[in-house]
C-alpha cells in the first residue's frame, strides 16, 4: 500500500470552490475517513485522490510520488462508487474482471484475478448473475471486489453503505473494515455518518465548507473537539457560553453561570469563550451544591438503556443523557449538575 498527501490542494468549478487549501495526509495501510456534511468537498476530495479530476492548485502526492497532473489511469488507484456503478449488462465476473480486461491482461487470467477478489467478498457462486439478480448488499460486495481485482496502491469509498438498509450497513462496515486490516491497504472512506466514521477509521479528517475542520484519531476528537462544529458534529454537545476567569500553568478557571469549573486551557485565555460538555458528561445531583450548576428538570424520556434528559438553567436548556436503569425525573424537580473531567472542553467562542 502507499501512502497520500495533499498539500495545499483546492479544487474550483467556475466561482465555486469545492476544497479550499487543504492539507493532509494518510499513512500507508490506514483507513483514514473524510467525515462532513453534504456539500463539505468530501467527493471532490476523492476524485482528486483517484485522478478523476485534476486540482486546481496544490500538489498530491501518492507514495512519495507527485501525482498532480496524472490521470486516472496512470495512478493506481481504485474508488468504490456511492451509486456502485456497475455495468448492468455484464455478469458478477465480468464486472469483476473490468481492470484487467481493460488493461489488455487476457480473458483467462482477468477472470482468475476476478475470481480470487470475489471468493474474498463472499461471492463464490455468484459469479454468472447479472447485477439485477443480487442484493444491495451483494451488488457493493462486486463494486469491492471490482476495486480490488488490480491490488490498488489505494482504495477510495465514497459513502459506501449509503444504499444499504441500517441492520446491514453495520455489518458491512466491519466487513469493510477487517478487509482493509487484513490485506494491508491503505483506505479513504467517506461518509456524512459520525458513528460509522468512529467505527471504522484510525483517523478522521472532518470537513466544513469545504475546508478541513479537525483532523485526528476518533476518539481525540470525541474528547477533544477543537471547535463548536466538530464539537457539535461527531456526538452530541451542549454548547455553553461561559468566561474564562484565568489561566495558569495551562489550566483556566471557567465561569459556568454561578459556578466556576477549572479545566485544561488548550491556548486559550481570558475572556469569552465556549464550553462543549458531552449529555454523559454532566451528572444530575439532588442536593444543593455550591460547587454544582442549578436547574430544573423539564423533560426526561425512557429509551430503553438510557434516559435523555432537558434540564432548564441560568446558561439555557442542557441535555443530558444517563446511561443504565435509572428512576424517571419529573419535570419542575430540582437538581444541581456537576461537570465530568472528561467529556468538559474548552473551544473558542
Ligand atoms: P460532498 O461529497 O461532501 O457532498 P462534493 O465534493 O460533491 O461534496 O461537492 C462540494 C461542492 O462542490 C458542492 O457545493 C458541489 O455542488 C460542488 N461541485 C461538486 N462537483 C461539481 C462540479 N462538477 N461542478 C460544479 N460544482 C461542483
Ligand atoms: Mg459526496
């Protein structure tokens, strides 16, 4: 597997620009995920991995290699497409064997290639139906086995599961998943689904207008989102405004309301800010407590593991979610919430 770089890299179309001087990089034999809403530059990103369009500025670089000007062709590189795109006219086999057979390898040997990358995906047996004749599931499995046929430097998925139904994209992810960790190969992975980001990736690179937002391992960016997007995009967040009291040797003294929480500065100093406080992260007392932010329950709904919770206070409405078999909170109750020490982050206002 190689690795990829962007540096620097944008992509325009006439006055829109779909990536915006964007930089980063994916070790050989990750699978690294572009996660961002619809719009964010996700696709574009891709296709400028796999030479299917050619960037506008910057440089990329696959293996050590600049690739910038290069096509499609000349890369190396394999993308399984959202819609699938296989060849409806065409049998399991034949869309299998496509590379090879383009590339001129002879009809034998393009068919036992193909053969081998769908007796990977689970689709022996499979190999003289016609796309129409297959599951949603078993039609991506072709689109994988397809990619796979030529051993790509590189893999790219573009919002593979998006077509499956939520029991199977799941399992699908992991399939993805342990295909990837088990044939070394390096992977970009797109998706708008933060859960399944978090399930599949060893890092996450998180897209906002098409400008990277935050780059890291899942849960570094779970626990330590950097800005109210991110905060706001992977998980839940409540997103507080609060002042910060002063800092000192890298900790800040945080206004919350009335009460004061010290917590890790991350660079910023006094002044206004914001806090992102995880639903978990916030723990409902029923005593009064100085130390603890007062408010008043005004809603609580069972969901089965959990209960999700509204709580009314002096800094606006707060979520709040409790995990295990817990009692019912009536609304107008009393309580005083306390602050985790993880989950608890300071961004900019
Ligand atoms: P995503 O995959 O994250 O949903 P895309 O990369 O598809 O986003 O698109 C990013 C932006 O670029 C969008 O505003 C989209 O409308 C625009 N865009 C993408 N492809 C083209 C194109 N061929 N011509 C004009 N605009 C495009
Ligand atoms: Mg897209």
């Amino acid at each position: 597997p190689a690795s990829v770089e962007f540096r620097n890299v944008s992509m325009r179309y006439g006055a829109v620009t779909a990536v915006d001087n964007v930089s980063f990089s994916i070790e050989a034999g990750k699978l690294v995920t572009l996660l961002g809403p619809s719009g964010c530059g996700k696709t574009t990103t891709l296709r400028m991995i796999a030479g299917l369009e050619i960037a506008s500025e910057g440089q990329i670089m696959i293996g050590g290699k600049d690739v910038t000007r290069l096509s499609a062709a000349d890369r190396d590189v394999s993308m399984v497409f959202q819609s699938y795109a296989l060849f409806p006219h065409m049998s399991v086999i034949e869309n299998a064997a496509y590379g090879p057979t383009v590339k001129g390898l002879g009809k034998e040997v393009a068919r036992d290639m193909a053969m081998s990358k769908l007796e990977l995906v689970g689709l022996k047996g499979f190999e003289n139906r016609f796309p129409s004749e297959l599951s949603g599931g078993q039609q991506q499995r072709v689109a994988v086995a397809r990619a796979l046929v030529l051993e790509p430097q590189v893999l790219l998925f573009d919002e593979p599961l998006s077509n499956l139904d939520a029991k199977l994209r799941r399992r699908v992810r992991e399939e993805i998943r342990e295909l990837q960790q088990d044939l070394n190969l390096t992977v970009a992975y797109v998706t708008h689904d933060q859960e399944e980001a978090l399930a599949v990736s060893d890092r996450i690179i998180v897209m906002s207008n098409a400008r990277i937002a935050q780059e890291g391992a899942p849960r570094d960016l779970y626990e330590q989102p950097a800005n109210a997007f991110v905060a706001d995009f992977i998980g839940d967040a409540n997103l507080i405004d609060v002042t910060v009291k002063s800092v000192a040797d890298g900790r800040a003294e945080v206004a919350i309301g009335p009460v004061s929480v010290p917590m890790p500065a991350r660079g910023l100093g006094i002044g206004p800010a914001k806090v992102a406080v995880r639903p978990e992260s916030l723990l409902i007392g029923h005593e009064a407590d100085a130390m603890a932010l007062p408010g008043t329950i005004k809603k609580c709904a069972y969901l089965g593991n959990h209960l999700d919770i509204m709580v009314s206070t002096a800094v606006g409405e707060l979520f709040v979610i409790q995990y295990g078999a817990r009692d019912m909170l009536e609304p107008g109750m009393p309580v005083w919430l306390s602050f985790a020490k993880s989950g608890v982050t300071l961004i900019p206002p």
